[in-house]
DNA sequence: TAGATTGTTAATCGATTAACAATC
DNA sequence: TAGATTGTTAATCGATTAACAATC
C-alpha cells in the first residue's frame, strides 16, 4: 500500500510499539488480530488502534480483523524495516559501547558497522566484531559505505562539532544522546533523546505520591 | 512558588531541556535570560517557553527577563530535582551496566544505589563501586531503603514479572526499557523508553529522502 | 441473521500560536 | 520616553474519542 494521505507523528511513534506486540504474538502462533485487542492489550483507545493501522494497510475485514503476517508486513514496510539500514556511532564511551552491544536493533533492522572517537586509549579495539576508529575516518567510511545514520554519544560539549561532521559526510539522520539542541541543514532530521525528560515525568508523579 | 494549575505533560517535558540549556549557560557566566532567547535557542516558539516558564516561576520581569540562577532553582525544585532519589536497576545485562555506569544521572540528582540480576555468573560483582545483587534481594532492600524507583532492562519476557516484584517492594515509579506494556496498579507510573519510536521516526524520514 | 469488526465522519479535547495589554 | 519583555486572552491547529454506517 502506497501514499495514501500522510499519517502524523504520534501515529508513526505507535507503529512500532504495536509491531513489537505483534511479534509477541507471532511467537505464540496466532493467527488473526482485531484492533480491539490490540487496544486492550496495550492500555489505548481502540478507534485510535484502528485509524493508527489503517494508515498502513487496507487488509483489515469485518468481523475477522487482520492476518497477522499481512499486518506485520504492512507496518514493516511502511516503516522501512524490509532494507536493512547502516549506521555509525560516534563517542565510544559506555553508552556508545552499550549500543554497539546491543542486540534488540535487528528487530528494526538497524545495523551499526562501526564506531568512532577521538580517544587513542580505544581507537582500534574491537567491541562485539566492531571496530572503534579514529574520528578522523569518519567521512570516508560513511561516503564509501554510503551510510545515512548517525548515532551521537559523545559529550554535549562536542556534540555539535560531531554533528557537522556528520551532516558533512552525507548523513541524513541523527538519533541524538547529547543532552543540547543541534543545528543541521533541513534536508537532516535529529532524533533527540532525552533521558531528562523521561526522568521528569518520574520524578513529579513520585513528588505528588509522596508528599502531597 | 507552589501549585498554580496542573501543567501539562508536554511542558513537563520540556522543562529539563530548558534547564539543561539554562546550565549551560550558567558555565558562561550569564546572569540574565530571556523566554525568547531561550526560543531561539533551542528551535521553540517564544510564546511556549514564556507560558512553560511562568508555569514553575513568577521571577520574570519586562524589560530584563529572569535572573539565571532564579530560573534555574525553580525548575529544579518544580521537578523534585532538589531531593536525591534513589533508584534501583534490575537486568545487569549491557543497557543496565552502560545506565549503572552513566555519570549524567547527578545532573538529575538521581542515584542508582544497586542492580540486581538473576544471573549467577554475575551476581556479587561490582561497577563502578555498585553491587549486583540476586534478584531475591530486591525487595528487601528496596523496602529497607524506601526506594521508590526501579529502572527495567530486563528482556521483554521478563519483564512483567520483574515489574510484579518491584510493585510488591513498594516501588511507585517504574522506567521501562523493555519494549512491552507493563500492567501496573493506578498508583505506579510507568514510563517507557521506547528505541523503537525515535527509529521509526528517522527510518521514515531517509524513506522519504531516499527514495522519492 | 446477528454480532463483531472495519472504516469514516463529526465532536471533543488539548496544545500551540497569535494578538495584545501591562510594565520595568 | 520607547522598546523589550512579561503574562493573558482568544484563535488556530492537530490529535483523540465518539457515533455510526457498511460488511464479512
């Protein structure tokens, strides 16, 4: 299914969760799935499930719902998942190093080829069969590998330098760890994520719970 | 200043991000800000930031705008930031160790007091000065210390169980890396890191940018 | 057929932005 | 004083939810 009208940003931030649910699902063998059920299960309004999917396919039946590997399928190719996609890393500290680690991007068939950074205690170890090089190679290797993702782990201080480097290198998005915001060419998209805000949330519901 | 009207979810979050900006600037030796440098700043409408702002602080003055170090305390004494909190992980696997061993969490004067695992192989070790604990050990401690927050980087089909038991020590706030819904009672909180939904965000924008 | 489910149109809700008066 | 900034009220925008017709 292709172009239908463009869905909007909360709808493109539920895809994957509902994917992950229907993956879940997949292990245990079932077969067909209603977005009543899908609601249930996840705590959202099932109006919202339903208008959320049929964004990305138009196999939904009556009374029967949607074959599974159908929807499954939908979801995955409208969120680019069936191209493997490559990806580099810059700032091999420990939250760098628990990325290149990190198993769960197969899912969303992310692959990180390669780490950077410009510290020389680390440059030319491996970690998990990849390697750490200099950042000074940076650009070749995207260029050569033509690869289009960056991933920012390095300081907040350095974290703008990094991305021009990046955006010079012919990257095209940005998943960003650095707690500041970037300033990229419009052709880039930056991906910010942000564990303060996270942290925020918690920390008011608990202030609420405890002392009020 | 203490409760003008509930502000919303979207201004909650955005609040660390202005303070972290608002720091930032601290280490430049600015005194004074304005609503609409900040906007500037960080890529936001104006009016935004002054309605977030005056929802945590009544400090700002025509003409001058807020004192930095004004601003900053109030937000931070608005999201509890003034207490430390003590948090506890469970899955001492790369995520949980690259969170045991990230140093940004003072900023939030957050501490991750212990990690617990069900692995023998790496139950008694230390990092970074913090013990792994046998997950039986949990709520004993959880209880002893009165800690209120538990931090999830188990795999997703641990998780619900995992979350079980905190809930059982008294936990009330819960930061979910698992990609799974987690069934709580009304009075935890829930917060999921979700690395799917930012993917799924840049995955989409190379589609567009690649392939039409 | 009846009931469960789909997809769509309309209503509601909440968040963002615009307009503007107040003020140091 | 004039200009920059604040805070507030109103308008706009977008997302969620409700209502309902279509259908396997």
């Amino acid at each position: 299914m292709e172009n239908k009208k463009p869905i909007s940003l909360q709808t493109l931030k539920r895809l994957p969760i509902y994917l992950q649910y229907l993956k879940a699902l997949q292990r245990d063998s079932v077969k067909h799935i209603s977005s009543t059920s899908i609601a249930l299960a996840l705590g959202q309004n099932d109006v919202q499930v339903r208008k959320d999917l049929a964004s990305v396919s138009d196999r939904g039946k009556p009374k029967i719902g949607y074959v599974l590997i159908e929807l499954i399928s939908d979801i995955e190719s409208y969120l680019g998942y069936d191209n493997v996609q490559n990806a580099v890393i810059v700032g091999a500290g420990n939250l760098g190093r628990a990325l290149l680690c990190y198993h769960g991007f197969s899912n969303y068939n992310l692959d990180i080829v390669a780490a950077f950074d410009n510290n020389d205690d680390i440059i030319g170890k491996m970690i998990k069969n990849k390697q750490i090089f200099s950042i000074n190679k940076l650009k070749n290797l995207c260029e050569r590998m033509k690869i289009k993702i960056g991933i920012i782990t390095v300081p907040d201080y350095e974290a703008q330098k990094v991305c021009d480097l990046m955006v010079e290198s012919g990257i095209l998005a940005i998943w960003n760890f650095a707690p500041i915001n970037l300033n990229v060419p419009k052709e880039v998209i930056v991906q910010n994520e942000n564990i303060g805000s996270s942290l925020a949330i918690l920390s008011k519901h608990l202030k609420e719970k405890l002392y009020k």
